[in-house]
C-alpha cells in the first residue's frame, strides 16, 4: 500500500492500532513492509520514516528498503546506509536493501512515460504506445529490480 508522505504517519497508526500485523498471521500471511529511503535532502526525513516503521510493526514483520538515489546520494555525514545505526540495529529484519539503479535520460523518460499512464511493467511492454527500444529500456530497468528483489523476498 503507497500512501504517500501526507497520511504516512495516520495510516501506519491506524495499521497499529487494529493490530494489522496480527491480523495477518491469523491467516497465515506475512507482514512485509516496503521502505523508501530518498537521496540528498530527503535522506535524513526517509531514515526517521524507516525508524518509525521498524517500530511500528515489530518482528516477525520484514522491511525490504529501497534505495532510491534518483535525488543525490543516500549518506548522512559521510555514511551510507549499510553504515547507518538505523541499518546496522536492524539488518536482520532489512530484507534488503534494494538499489534502484540510476536511469539515463532515455531510460528515465521511459520510466516515466509508463508512470504517467499508470501502467505495469508488462502493460507497457505489452502496449503498443511503446516503440521496440523504449520497450527494451523497461525490460532493463525491470530485469535490474527483478534480480535484486529474487534475493530478499
């Protein structure tokens, strides 16, 4: 669920509060939460997001972290994020961390084009608003998500 940063903190208390995680237990589902960390300035605002869903949904529940350095690099005062407290107190929970890779300006506008008709991966590989090349950057772009995501999950 993507909520975005508005009802970020309302929709993780109200997860909290009805005991969500429990919840899925009780059938035999598992609780894994997916976590932006933003480059540059953004970096310091995703690490205490981060803190608050480790937090909030407590073991057994996993974090897959995504590193998204689209915006500047992931570091706070020289540190990366595998160097980061945050990261170091809860590797073992981090099922992760995913790299977003850095995307051209052809691959980016791609990427975008899909995100603005709000389409799956294999919707726009599918489309035919899609030319062969275009498709072929999003077949990259996912291959290089995919791969690191068969690891942690």
């Amino acid at each position: 669920i993507d909520n975005g940063a508005a009802g970020f903190v309302r929709f993780g208390s109200y997860l909290t509060e009805n005991d969500f995680a429990g919840l899925l237990t009780e059938h035999g589902r598992d609780l894994v939460v997916h976590a932006v960390i933003a480059g540059g300035d953004m970096t310091a605002q995703c690490i205490l997001g981060l803190n608050t869903l480790l937090t909030d949904f407590p073991p057994p529940a996993r974090v897959v972290v995504w590193l998204n350095e689209h915006h500047g690099p992931i570091e706070i005062e020289g540190m990366t994020f595998q160097d980061m407290k945050i990261y170091r107190d809860n590797a073992m929970r981090i099922a992760g961390p995913i790299r977003l890779p850095r995307l051209s300006t052809l691959f980016l506008q791609d990427f975008n084009e899909m995100l603005r008709r709000r389409l799956t991966y294999q919707e726009a590989i599918d489309s035919p608003a899609f030319h062969i090349m275009n498709k072929q950057r999003l077949v990259m772009i996912r291959r290089a998500v995919w791969q690191q995501l068969e690891t942690v999950l």
